[in-house]
C-alpha cells in the first residue's frame, strides 16, 4: 500500500523568527482529502559532553512551552547554512564554556513527528576544555555535571524527561556498549 499522502495545497499560516507554521491540503491514499497542520523547525543539535571522569554536562533551564524547568543535555538550533556538527561545537561553547577535541555524531532523530518536521542530530563531545561562557541574550541556565549513572538513574525516574535527553542518553549507552559505532567529525 502506498501510504504518502500528496499536497496538493500548502500555505504558510504563521511566520516567525524562529517557527512557521504551515497547513496543507493532502490528497489521501484511499483519494479523499484532508487537512494536515505542522511546525516548520530549521533543526537542531543536542549535545552529549562527557568529561574525562565520566561526569555528563548537564543544564537546568526554564522552558515556556511547558511553563517548568528541565533537566536536560545542551543543545540548539542550527542557524542558516550552519553544518550541524559547527552547531554543537558552537552552542556547547555559548552555553557552557567548553570546547571539546573529539566529536563524534551518533546519530539524528525527530522529536515530533506528529506535528513538526524538526530533526535533532547527536553528538558526543569529549576532551573537554573550559573557558567563558558565551550565552545569547535572553538565556539563562545553570551548567552542572553528574555521574552518568546518576543520569541514567533519573531518566528512569522521571526527572530528566524530555525527549531530545532521552534519546541522546540511549544513543550514548548503545554507544559506549559498541552498539552503535557513531561517526568521529
């Protein structure tokens, strides 16, 4: 069965700095047609900084959205034409003042299928170096670092929740268990 559902209308019902908004009309595979509405993301990067003593680096950070704070890895949204590993490199130095000497990209996942075409890419940042942080205006986190195991601990408990930590968390144990080879950048 060919399950791709063809646009046959698209419009842009909101544009902003960050988002759009579009909805569309699609033609379906049983020929009726319906409405679909979704999210626009330019994309992102979530970051794994692992320090030489198995600590993870970890941010404390208010998100509106759901109007709470989260425990969660670092990340950010790549800017126009921006490969995604100069990204990492870049939001991990604004956010937390590191610099790492291996990267290594495990992979890219969407976090929203539902409802946003955004598509987040992994990596794992190691030999880490510290300077200043260089934080965007308007943003305001703390940076801590835990054990890993304390990590995976709290995302079996619920305290680190969001989807983007999990499945990076996931992807880094599959990957230090030589599950998942990753791809040194």
């Amino acid at each position: 069965m060919d399950l791709v559902e063809k646009t046959l209308e698209s419009d842009v019902v909101y544009d902003g700095v960050f988002i759009k908004v579009s909805k569309d009309r699609v033609l379906l595979p049983d020929g009726k047609t319906a409405w679909r509405e979704y999210i626009r993301h330019p994309g992102a990067v979530a970051i794994l900084a692992l320090t030489g003593d198995g600590q993870l680096v970890l941010e404390r950070q208010y998100r509106h959205a759901p109007g709470r704070v989260f425990l969660e890895i670092p990340a950010g949204k790549i800017d126009p034409h921006e490969p995604t590993v100069a990204t990492a490199r870049r939001e991990l130095l604004e956010e937390t003042g590191l610099s790492a000497e291996r990267w290594t990209c495990l992979g890219t996942a969407y976090p929203c299928i539902g409802y946003a075409d955004e598509e987040i890419t992994y990596y794992l940042a190691e030999g880490l170096s510290q300077s200043e942080r260089q934080l965007d205006e308007g943003e305001f986190l703390e940076v801590l670092t835990m054990p890993l195991d304390d990590v995976y601990q709290m995302a079996l408990t619920g305290e680190i929740c969001d989807s983007k930590s999990l499945v990076g968390l996931f992807w880094l144990r599959a990957h230090r268990e030589g599950k998942l080879p990753g791809a040194a950048v």
